[in-house]
C-alpha cells in the first residue's frame, strides 16, 4: 500500500517449491528462468505440466538465463524440449521464450559496486542489449495486465535514482523470500 507498484519481482526457485507454488496461483504472468542443464528439466517439465492443465495458461514467459556461449543453438534447443513437451500433450500453444546472456551490469545489482549509470545504459532503449526483445515483450503483456486510465508520460530513458528505494529486505524491487 506504501508504494502502490504496478510491478511486483519475486526471486523464487522455478518449480519444486512452496513459493513458487503459492505466487503462481495468484501471479498475473510468471517469468519462469531456467538453465539449460539436466537439474532444470525437472522444474521445466513441473511448470510445462500445470500450463497444459491450466493452471497458468496464457501467463507463462520462458527465459533460458545467465547464457555466456551458443546463445541461439541452446535457445533452440530448449524450444525443441518445450516444443515436444506440449505436443506430446496435445497442447498446440506457444510459449514466448527468450535467452538472457551475462550482463556485467546486472550482476553488481545489490552490491557494493554496482553503478546506476551502467544500469541506465542497459535499460535505455536506444541501447539495445540482448534482453531488449524480452523487455519488449513484457511491455506488452504489462500493457495488457495494467489499467488504461490516461496517457503514459514516462519516459523510460530518464530513470528516477529514488524509485530504488526499498525496504531492508528488498534489492531494487526484486524480493528474495529467504531474507
């Protein structure tokens, strides 16, 4: 109620877990980031399950995360795996998905180093990073999650240093429900 966000961040292990459990029941659209590796199936194979019976359908982003190398061929990849998923459920829908590569920027977030400067240059839009097909992507499901009362005025190149005050517990707007 004190800060009254459109947006609410919660950092929580994708798949097994009660957290988890318990925001994708009440979420308007889930974020799910995964690694490619064989610890990850699992979790992908958990949320692939509950879209095709449901529970979070036409609410799911895919992201394969913090990828240093093989970038598209890995994207792919992990197309092809939620791709037979849903077709060996009868599930004819398609998932947006995205690949996030390391960002030395966002990895100082939180830290004693880390630089509002370096974090305006990968959010600006005229510096398109790897994630800006993703940024936009999510643009546009906000765009069709929040309200239309008047014109948007933000201006999204210009970021207020005091929007990143937040609790104790908080890192810029990303809780971790472990703190």
């Amino acid at each position: 109620k004190t800060y009254n966000p459109d947006l609410i961040l919660i950092d929580s292990r994708t798949g097994f877990n009660s957290v988890f459990g318990a925001l994708s029941k009440i979420s308007d659209h889930i974020v799910a980031l995964f690694g490619d590796n064989i610890q990850n199936r699992p979790g992908i194979e958990f949320i692939l399950n509950k879209y095709v019976n449901s529970e979070i359908k036409g609410k799911l982003t895919i992201a394969l995360s913090i990828v240093s190398s093989g970038f598209r061929s890995r994207l792919t990849k992990l197309n092809g795996i939620i791709a037979g998923y849903l077709n060996e459920k009868n599930c004819d829908e398609i998932i947006p998905s995205f690949v996030f590569s390391r960002e030395p920027a966002l990895e100082l977030i939180g830290t004693e180093d880390e630089s509002i400067e370096d974090f305006k240059h990968f959010s600006s839009r005229t510096n398109p990073t790897s994630y800006t097909p993703f940024l936009s992507h999510m643009e546009d499901v906000l765009a069709s999650l929040l309200p239309i009362t008047e014109e948007a005025d933000y201006d999204y190149d210009k970021v207020n240093e005091s929007s990143y005050q937040t609790p104790d517990n908080c890192h810029h707007g990303i809780v971790n429900p472990e703190e």
